[in-house]
C-alpha cells in the first residue's frame, strides 16, 4: 500500500495528466458522426505513433558495443515510423475523398 | 536546450488534441489531421536534435536517419498504393507496428536494467528496480505485444490469409493464458538479478500468444471493432512509455488516443447494437448454424433478369441503393455513381442508404462513394433511409447482406439480432445483387432472399451495374 502511495506521489503530475486526458479524450470525440468513425479511428492510430519518440531515445542512447539495443532499436523506429507516416498518409487519403464533394 | 525541447512537447500534445477533434467533425477532419502530423513532426525533430540524456546529446544519427527514411518510404507507399477496400487491414496493420514498437522500447529497457545489475550480488529484482519504473516497463511490454499480435492477426483476417478458428474451451484459456502472463510479470520483478531475463521473457512470448487467440475467434465482421479496440491498447502501451521517459508528449498523445479509442470502440458497438462483451466473447458459430438450420427449408428464391431489373428501375420514381462489402470488393463505387447520373437523368430520384457499419468499417462505404463523387447530401444514414423505404419503389442491394437481414429484427435466435437493420422490405420491390447464394459474414442466411418481393440479380457487382448501365440506357 505504501508502495502505491509513494508512486502516485512520485509521478502526481503524470497521474494528473493521465486522468485530465482521459476525460479530455472522451469529450472531444463524443459527438463523432458515424461516418467518421474510420477515418478517426486512423487518425488516433497515427497519432499513437509518438511512441516513436520513445524509439528515437532507446536508439540514440544505444552504446556502439550493445548490439540488441541497436539492433532492437534500429528495428523500433522503423516500425514507428511506419505507424507516424502510414497512419496519417493513409488517414489523409481517406479525408481527400470527404472534401472532394462540393 | 532541454527548455526548447519542453516547449516542442507542449506543441505536440496540444496538436495532438486540437487534430483529435478537428478529425470528429467533417468539415474540418482534413485539417485536424494535417495539424496533428505537423506536432508530430515538430515531437519528433525536437527529439533528435535535441533531447539530453544525462547532459549527454543523443548519438547514432545514421542509423536514426536511415531507420526514419525506410520506414517512411514503405509507410508512404503502403498508404497511396493500398485499395480502398484494404484501408481497415493497413490500419490494422500500422497499429500493431506501433504496438510492436512500443514493446521492443521497453524490451530494450529491460534489458539495460537486467545488464546493469546482473553483475551485482545476488539480489532481488524487486531490490535494485524501483516499481513505477518496472510498472511502466512491463506494461509496454504487454500491452504492446497484444496490441502487435492481435493487430497482426486481425490484419491477416481481414485480407482473408487467415480463418476464424475457434475450439472449445477457448475462453478458459485465454484466460488461463492472461493469468500466466500476469504472473510472470510479476514472478520477474520478484526474482534474482542474474536470471530475471527468463521470466520475463516468458512474459513477452506469452503476451505474444495472448495477443493471438484473443483476435482468432472473433468473426471478421467484428474485426473493426477489435481493430479500434487495439488502437486503444497501443494509446496505452505509448502512454508507459511517455511514464518511462518522464515525456509529456508521449504520455498526453498515448491516453488520449488510449480513452478516445475506447469510446470509438463503445460507439462502433452501439452502432450494431452489441455489447463490447458480447463481440469480445459471443463470436458468431454455434448459434449461427441453429439458426441456419431452422430457416433451412425456406423455398426458392427468384432471379431477375438484367433487362427487367433495368426496366423497373427505369421507370421507378425513386431507387434507393444499399452499398456493402460486395461493392466495395468489385470496386463497383464508379460504376455505381454512374448508374445514378442515368437513373437521374430519366426523372428517377436516387438516393443511397448507408448502415452504420455497412462494409468492413463504419463510414466505410461513406469513403468509398465518397471516392466515386457521389453527393454527400445522396448519402441517407440508417434511421433517415429507414423512413424513406416506405415511399421507395425499387431498392438496389448491392453486396449487403447482413445489414438487411429481418432475421436481426424477428428471430431472438440469430446471432444478429437486435442489431438495426435497414428495413427495405419496406420497398416495393427489393433487387438484391449478390454473387451468391452463400451467406454474408455472419455466415447466416438471409430470409430477405426468399420473400416473395425480392429478386435476385446474380454476379460481381461491378460487371452486372455496367451490364445494367447499358440497358438502362436503352430503355
């Protein structure tokens, strides 16, 4: 129980805003349209790719020795990467097709 | 320097926000997303050039680089070259690759704190790690590689490579399977130093298995569901590693999409009509085949002609055309838009009728029309078309199945009731183009095909609206 306690109060900010965002991330997309229920879909799955952030850290950190770490590393960015730009290139060909209609 | 990089994350985050509800509003989603990419870029850049870790500046520029340039290349070009009918799976598909990311950072980080203390005396895990760090290790590990295991397959289910597969019992040991990885999670933070790399290990293989048998035997008609659901995992698995690095970005952008994918998956199910429980548990099988078996012996169903179909539409005053996952296969959305323009032009009022979660995706048939410049004002979602069947002559079925099945309405058998239907028995006259007879999705039959109003107009829906096309022409 100490433990818990110790960890909420060590990262109180962080427990703040994970609880804000929470509610914050329900309130924006509450009155979604169905029919953006994919292309906003899409776009939440590129935006999660800002784990790529995490990727770039784990990779530039990596000692020139530590071969998983740069090898694992190397592969994690890519893999970031592809979420970041796929996710909003392919969410950005599907909206092109919304805006087309007059 | 660190103050500059401080103020980059504050940009993200707020981008990250303002994109997610630029993108639930129609007008403005384009921009929304445009917007989120550039606080993305701004996070990213700021973190290359300028991120300290322990005053020391990051290194292994090339290999950032090159690892950047690759996967935007094949990013770049999975997403322009991908079908529109293959949109569901590449998300599928990007979102376990971030799933998969999220899980090899904190395996990276496992492996750092198990080097730098396996040298040490024989201790306990637990003594030299504190447990916010490991929480937040551990949880990336798992949530990730469900979310890139289950992406994985949801994204191989839904090109069809891999088949529903259930057995009995499956849903014991899941479970069972769950509480190991929850006890190997555990096991490793109570274990020695010098072998802890093993459990956890164990964790991450099991994690992995996890991620597999939770997305196998749910029906691919719920797959978009499981998709948004994933999502949400990854949103989480992103957010440790924002604890992990004490990095607000991270943190803001992964809860965010963490809590808005939850509630986008709660929405998709209210759209059909269905618990999250009851998609997550209640996969489509034995039931189905009671119900098959009972409505057996309905009598035949009746063809129609392709100069007939075009003669009664022809001279119908309003056709309301009902788009599924058939159109969008035969790439018909052109070809359907052109049988619109024709119809217009001798008088007839064509309008379209949009089930929520018509396709494999909801809004996916809304992208697809969209594609082939069909008016957006044309489209009527499902409680405004159900209004309008009434006064419609001809009702075009093309490739939907499921979506019109009264069985959804009158039989408490069926695996799909109480989901909304659209009513176009309430049409006068229902042509239904299906390839078929088999089943839809839900691998049930369809009582539709044998009402006495119905007519069946065989073939691949692109061919049979162009072999129409030409004969309406000559009416």
């Amino acid at each position: 129980m100490q433990a818990v306690i110790n960890f909420l109060h060590e990262n109180i900010e962080a427990v703040y805003i994970v609880i804000l965002m929470i509610f914050l991330g329900i309130e924006i997309i509450g009155r979604v349209p169905s029919v953006l229920h994919t292309p906003l879909m899409s776009g939440a799955n590129a935006i999660h790719g800002v784990v790529i952030i995490g990727a770039i850290i784990v990779m530039g950190k990596a000692e020139s020795g530590n071969y998983i770490a740069l090898i694992l590393g190397f592969l994690a960015v890519v893999l970031g990467t592809l979420n970041v730009v796929g996710g909003f290139v392919v969410t950005d060909r599907m909206l092109e097709m919304f805006k087309k209609k007059k | 320097m660190s103050g500059i990089l401080s103020i980059c994350y504050l940009v993200a985050s707020v981008t990250f926000i303002l994109g997610l509800k630029m993108l639930s509003n129609p007008a403005t989603a384009r921009k929304g997303n445009l917007i989120a990419a550039g606080g993305m870029i701004i996070a990213i850049l700021g973190t290359i050039f300028l991120y300290e870790n322990d005053g020391k500046k990051l290194g292994n520029y090339p290999w950032i680089f090159s690892a950047i340039i690759i996967g935007t290349i094949i990013g770049t070009l999975a997403a322009k070259k991908v079908k529109m009918t293959a949109m569901p799976e590449l998300v599928s598909f990007f979102n376990g690759m971030g799933g998969a990311c999220a899980a090899l950072i904190s395996i990276i980080e496992f492996d750092y704190l198990f080097r730098e203390n396996k040298m040490f005396d024989s201790t306990f895990f637990s003594h030299v790690v504190p447990v916010g760090h490991y929480l937040a290790i551990i949880a990336g590990t798992i949530i990730g590689s469900i979310s890139f295991a289950g992406s994985v397959i949801a994204w191989g289910k839904l090109n069809g490579k891999i088949k529903d597969f259930t057995f009995k019992g499956q849903h014991l040991f899941n479970l069972v399977v769950f509480a190991l990885v929850i006890f190997f999670a555990i096991y490793t933070y109570q274990s020695d130093v010098k072998v802890a790399n093993i459990p956890f290990f164990i964790t991450v293989a099991l994690a992995l298995l996890y991620g597999v048998f939770f997305v196998l035997p749910i029906g691919g008609a719920d797959m978009p569901v499981v998709i948004s659901l994933l999502n949400s995992f990854t949103g989480v698995a992103a957010a440790c590693g924002g604890f992990l690095y004490n990095n607000k970005a991270m943190l803001t952008g992964g809860i965010l999409v963490g809590a808005a994918g939850t509630l986008l998956t709660i929405l998709m199910c209210r759209a059909m009509n269905r618990s999250l429980k009851n998609v997550l548990i209640g996969s489509f099988g034995g039931t189905a085949k009671s119900a098959v078996g009972a409505k057996g012996a309905q009598g035949g169903y009746k063809e129609i002609s392709l100069s007939d179909a075009a003669m009664v539409m022809a001279y119908s005053k309003k056709v309301m055309i009902v788009p599924g996952y058939g159109l969008a296969v035969a790439q018909a959305q052109h070809a359907c838009h052109e049988l619109e323009k024709v119809l217009e032009e001798k008088g007839v009022e064509v309008k379209y009728a949009i089930h929520p979660v018509a396709g494999r995706m909801p809004g996916h048939m809304n992208v697809l029309l969209a594609e082939a410049d069909v008016s957006y004002d044309k489209l009527l979602e499902m409680e405004d078309a159900n209004e309008e069947f009434k006064t419609t002559d001809v009702v075009l079925i093309l490739g939907a199945n499921d979506v019109v099945n009264p069985a959804a309405k009158n039989d408490p058998s069926s695996p799909i009731y109480g989901m909304p239907i659209l009513e176009v028995e309430l049409a006068k006259t229902v042509i239904v183009n299906k390839r078929s007879m088999k089943p839809g999705y839900a691998g049930i039959e369809n009582e539709l095909f044998f009402q006495p109003k119905t007519s069946m107009l065989f073939g691949d829906a692109k061919k049979v609206l162009q072999d129409l096309l030409a004969e309406i022409k000559n009416v």
